[in-house]
C-alpha cells in the first residue's frame, strides 16, 4: 500500500460573487480547487514519486488578490490549467489502486469532495484519508485538542523549509517529510481511539445538499426525529426522560431511555444554511452516569431561573411577559 500526502490551493471568489455561484448552484462553495499537489511514499515511508496540476475554476474564473499572492498562482496561470474532470482522471491514475491519503489539517479532502459534486464527479475514492494532525500531536507530547500547522511540526523534526510554502506540491512535500518521522501504521490503527463514540450521527435541514432548511429552531426542534426518535440499536422508540438543556451556540441535549439499551443523549448543534434556514447535526449516544448529573445540574439551573426571573439579569423579556401574563 501507498501512502499519498495530498495539498491543495484553492481560489475564492469575492463576495458578490460568492453569492450568486451559491445561489445558482444551490449550495454552499467555499472554493475552488486551483492547485492539487500530492507525494507518494512506499510503505516504508520514502518518497516515490509526486505531482501537481494547475486547475482552472469554472465558477471563481478571477483569482482573488490574496490568493494569488499566497500561491505566487497568476491569473495567467489559472486560465491555462486544465479542467477538474481532466485533473481528477490524471490524479486518480497517479494514485494508483492501493493508497490512503494523508493530509495535513481536516480541510483538503472535504473541499475536493465539494468541488468533483460540483461536476459530478464520483468522490468515493476520496474516502480513505487521515489527518496527520492528531497522529502528530498524539505521537508527541499528546496534546490533541491542539490544532500545530505544518510549520510548527516541521520545526519540531528540524526539517529546513528550503522551498516555498501554498504551493501545493512544496506543502505536499513537506507534508511527506514529516510523514516519514511518524509511525503512520500506528497512527491509522489507533485513529479513532478516544473519539466519542456515537451510536449515530446525521443531519437535517442540510439546504447545501439539497434538503429543505427548517425556517425557524422551533420549527426544527418539533420535527418528529427530534420529538420522538427512536434507538439506533434495537429501533423502538425512546422514552422521553427530562427536558431538553439548550446551552450556548446553539446547542440542545435531551435525555431519553430505551428499555433494552438503557439512557442515551440526543444532542443537536445547529447551524444556518446558507440560504439563512436551519440545520442540525444529530447525535445519539450513550448517557453516562457523570454526564446525566452534569445535564440535570444545568436544568435544575435553568429551572429556578424560570421560577424567579427577577435573578436572571439578562432575562428582561421573560420578565416582562411574565408580568403581563400575571395582570391578564
Ligand atoms: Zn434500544
């Protein structure tokens, strides 16, 4: 098996612009692939071979100032690349049939996978990818929440950045030197370890795939998958067990029980599409006894504050419909 590290440059488009392309396609484009560069390395670990094309966008056909001083990209350049469905049949040829991407940073893959939907293009050979971002941090001194740009783990292995950097293949490379100090089959085989564990995990109201947004969180929050879902193991339907907790950002968790497969948390994050309605990730996971105490805490909380709003400060609007709920 290869291991193929794998860069991208990206053009963005102006604002007005943005908004239109978003409108006319229906979805969110944070970007356009205008460069992939990517190295292969053997299984163990050297270097055998690499490649870079220069794409030309078909929606954000101006290079943006900034990304073309980033990249050192000119707007010549772009014009000159060739099309994404040409430069993804001329990579997936270099990829070869038996590799796993590696990335450094979560954002590479899941912009190439916005930019083949855009032209139809088949992504499921995307899928096998991992960040060397946590296979770093974990290897080192295991401080995961840490978000290192490659510079900083360059440094750290005294790796000289003799070439320059946003150029796909150069970061590319580098990637591929810091690869080669990792024990990359032990950071695969221990990827997932200490993620939380969701029995599911999916979204509604996702208007960028083409879904309906939910016009208001009211609206979203009664949906019958939020009111009465059933269990991700044995699929009956969940026993409500107390209310839902709404916590900063849009956040929302409710505790219910199945008779078989004991307490799970329902959790939802909303986020707005980009047509302004609403989305949420739904998770269903296993309720443990420290984090049930900890959410009946914060609604016991909430509770008191609804029975005295005087204490709530901020709550003046709950106040005042109160107060006029009381004279009525
Ligand atoms: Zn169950």
């Amino acid at each position: 098996m290869y291991y193929i590290t794998l860069d991208l440059e990206w053009n963005q488009a102006y604002a007005q612009k943005a908004l239109a392309v978003q409108k006319q396609l229906s979805l969110r484009l944070r970007g356009e692939v205008i460069q992939i560069g990517a190295v292969k390395l053997s299984e163990d670990l050297k270097i055998c071979g690499s490649y870079s094309i220069i794409v030309k966008p078909k929606h954000f056909k101006k290079i943006h100032r900034h990304v073309s001083e980033l990249t050192g990209i000119s707007q010549e350049q772009m014009d000159e690349g060739v099309t994404l469905p040409e430069a993804a049949e001329s990579f997936r040829r270099f990829c070869g049939k038996d590799f796993v991407f590696l990335t450094w940073g979560p954002d590479d893959i899941p912009m190439l996978k916005d930019n083949f939907r855009i032209h139809g293009l088949e992504t499921a050979w995307l899928d096998a990818t991992y960040d060397l971002q946590p296979i770093f941090n974990r290897q080192t001194d295991g401080q995961m929440a840490k978000q290192r740009s490659l510079e900083y783990a360059m440094e750290y292995y005294e790796i000289p950045m003799n070439l320059p950097a946003h150029d796909a293949l150069n970061d590319a490379y580098f990637t591929a030197l810091v690869a080669s100090h990792l024990n990359i089959k032990e950071g695969i085989r221990t990827y997932h370890d200490g993620e939380t564990q969701y029995l599911v995990e999916f979204v509604i109201g996702d208007a960028d795939s083409g879904e309906d947004g939910y016009v208001t969180t009211g609206e979203l929050l009664e949906d019958p998958l939020i009111q009465s879902p059933t269990c991700p193991l044995c699929k009956k339907a969940l026993t409500e067990k107390n209310k839902m907790l709404h916590s900063r950002g849009q956040r929302y968790t409710k505790l219910f029980s199945c008779k078989s497969d004991g307490d799970l948390f329902l959790t939802l994050k909303l986020h707005r599409n980009f047509n302004d309605t609403w989305r949420a990730k739904v998770t269903i996971k296993h309720a443990e006894p420290e984090d049930i105490k900890e959410y009946e805490g914060k609604l016991a909380i909430e509770a008191s504050f609804k029975r005295n709003p005087r204490s709530r400060r901020s709550s003046k609007k709950r106040h005042r419909t109160r107060s006029g709920g009381d004279k009525a």
